[in-house]
C-alpha cells in the first residue's frame, strides 16, 4: 500500500493523521544535503587518516563544521515548517520560507566545500537560515496566541 492510500486509509478510520507535503520536500532536499556532507566527512577522514576529531587538519575540521553546523539548524527549521503547515500556513509561505532554507543551507556549507572562500556567502547562508527560523517561530507565535484566545 502506497503511503498516500496508507494516509487516506487512517483518516477514514478516524486517526489522527496529518500530511506535510512540503515540509516533507524542504526534509528531503535537506536529509540529501546532509548525507552530502556527512561523505565528505568521510571523504577527508579517509583522506588523511583521521578517524575520531579533526587531526588538526584543517579541511577535515571544516567539513566536520559544515555538516555540524547544518545538523545543528535544520533541525528546528524544518520543525517550525511542519508546525506552520499543520497550522494552515499558505503554500507560498511554506515555500517561501523553505527556499530560503534550502538557499541558505548552500551557501553557508558551500563556503566550506568549495576552494573559493567568499565569507559574504558564508554570512548571507546564515542570516537566510536565521530569517527562516526567527520569521517562522513569530508566525508560530501569533497562531499560538491566537488560538489560545
């Protein structure tokens, strides 16, 4: 049985069961991105012989640093977009937001995959990831109150 058959199934015997389609996108796009980076952890592991820490190394510690720090933000951000789109939040708002992630995400890891080290690119994929994350816990925030009045 295919999930969406699965999906309908639960909500015709009354369960609770709730599809995020585009949070589920902006998952799989990142779950991808993160798998990326995880081999070229390991890529540099291999490469200089280094299984536990950095060994100093420095590109090993920036490619530790570039799947670390995006494990450390997607997280919340594609919570906070699975919440607005339970909430009702407008396609154009859950895209809106989760291509700013995605954009995010690339420029920030880019910085630290790619020979060119352009620190605006770096600073730009983060202020994109914390716009995401700042502007979906306020409208999370006002859907909260409000629902609580």
């Amino acid at each position: 049985m295919g999930w969406q058959s699965y999906v309908g199934k639960v909500i015709r015997q009354g369960s609770i069961a709730m599809s995020l389609p585009i949070t589920a996108l902006y998952a799989g796009l990142k779950g991808l991105w993160l798998v990326g980076l995880g081999f070229v952890v390991i890529r540099q592991r291999r490469r200089h012989d280094v299984s536990i820490g950095d060994g100093g190394v420095d590109a090993l510690a920036q490619a530790v640093r570039a799947h670390g720090n995006a494990c450390e933000y997607v997280p919340i951000a594609l919570i906070l977009l699975g919440l607005a789109e339970g909430m009702g939040a407008s396609g154009g708002v859950l895209h809106g937001f989760g291509s700013l992630l995605v954009a995010g995400r690339l420029l920030h890891g880019g910085y630290f995959l790619t020979g060119a080290r352009v620190m605006k690119a770096r600073v730009l994929g983060m202020v994109l990831t914390f716009v995401v994350i700042a502007g979906l816990s306020v409208r999370l925030l006002v859907y909260g109150l409000a629902g609580m009045g």
